[in-house]
C-alpha cells in the first residue's frame, strides 16, 4: 500500500532557527495535506498542495509540493515556542487518508 | 457550534474487557475515519467509513470493530482480542472528495490495566 516517510522524526531548535521537514511518497501523490499536532492535542489541518511544484506560504511556514509530486516540505522560519508540536503530512486520496510518520519539533528558547 | 467530538477523553479498562469509544460530528460529512496513535508515532488507519452501514478495515484492523448506522455516528469498539490496546485514539472526518481535509476530534487516551 502507499506509505509515506518523514525525516526527520525529532528536532531540536533553538528559537529564532529554521526549521525544515521532508516528506517522500512511494507512489505519486493527487495532493499533500500537512497537519500540526500540539502536546496532547490533536491534529490540525494547515494547508493542501495539489500543483507540481506548487509553493504556499502562511507567515513564517512555507509549503512546497515537489515537480514529480511525490515529495514535499514545510519549511519554518525564525522558530518560535509557539511552534513546538509534530508535524505530519498526509496524502489525500478518494477512500482514506495515509498519514506520515511525522516530525517532532522542540524548539528551546 | 459544528465539530466532531470524542467521548470520554480518557478511559481506563481491565484487560480482557471490551470497550467502545463515541465519536460524533455535526459537519454532515460523510466519510468518517479511526486512527491509532502511539507515542512517538504516526497516525495509524484502524478502519474507515464513506457511507451509512458500510465500513472499510484500514492497516491495522485486526481486534478493533466499528458501525454506522447514523451519518453523524462511527463508534470504536476494542475488543479483547487487540494485542496492545493502551493508545491514543483519534477520529476523523471529511467530505467524500479527494481534495479535503480531514477534522479531528480531541482523541481518546486508552489505557488497559
């Protein structure tokens, strides 16, 4: 079945540091979502990429969708506190959707 | 207010007893999902459901059951038979398209004594 990796699984930030997660698709993907989940909280969606090569931004977050779609990143800027938590992709698909492994940031102020 | 909504946030069971885990939403979505969540882990598929009574098992089916009979309504049951049932459970939902996000609900922490 479609599986989806993440690196890396944890980091470690100091604040005011970039930050930056991968996500690899085994298959070709219609689209990636990209949740953030906080301590003890649940997932939040953040943004969908459906375009080749599509970037998004949200502030400090910018989100990229690689040329073959199978790839994509988050890339934060300037980390803050309010930034700790994980972070997971997802492939978005008709029938269900394959979650990540997930990144867990920790960012030390 | 629309939302989903997961009761009880936590639950405590003896081992060998069933238990089922509620979830509701009001979003009038029609798919409807269960994860497993472990420390440190990803969200797991347990099973899925696009439409009233009819259910789909996801990747890790094996000692858990589910039902629909109600749009708004996809209940959890861990049976006795899942091996490691102490987790994190999380319940999703979403319109049927493939281009859609998925809401959660606040989890429910599980744990078999």
């Amino acid at each position: 079945g479609q599986q989806v990796m993440q690196i890396p699984q944890y980091q470690h930030v100091q604040e005011g540091e970039d930050f930056t997660t991968y996500c690899n698709s085994s298959t070709t993907l219609s689209n990636i979502q990209w949740y953030k989940q906080r301590p003890g909280g649940h997932p939040v969606f953040l943004i969908q990429l459906v375009k080749s090569g599509e970037v998004k931004k949200q502030k400090r977050l910018t989100f990229q969708f690689g040329e073959a779609k199978k790839n994509s990143s988050l890339h934060i800027t300037a980390t803050q506190t309010t930034d700790v938590g994980t972070y997971f992709c997802a492939a978005g698909g008709y029938q269900k959707v394959t979650f990540g492994t997930g990144t867990k940031l920790q960012v030390i102020p | 207010d629309g939302g989903i909504t997961q009761s009880p946030k936590y639950l405590f069971r003896k081992e060998g007893q069933n238990v089922t885990l509620s979830c509701e939403q009001n979003l009038n979505h029609d798919a409807m999902y269960w994860y497993r969540q472990d420390p440190g882990q990803g969200l797991r598929l347990i099973y899925y459901s696009q439409i009233v009574n009819d259910f789909q098992k996801g990747d890790i089916a094996e000692g858990y059951s589910v039902s629909r009979e109600k749009k708004e309504s996809f209940p959890l049951t861990v049976t006795s038979a899942q091996k490691n049932p102490t987790a994190f459970y999380l319940c999703a939902s979403s319109i049927l398209d493939t281009n859609t996000e998925a809401f959660f609900g606040q989890g429910t922490r599980l744990t078999v004594v």
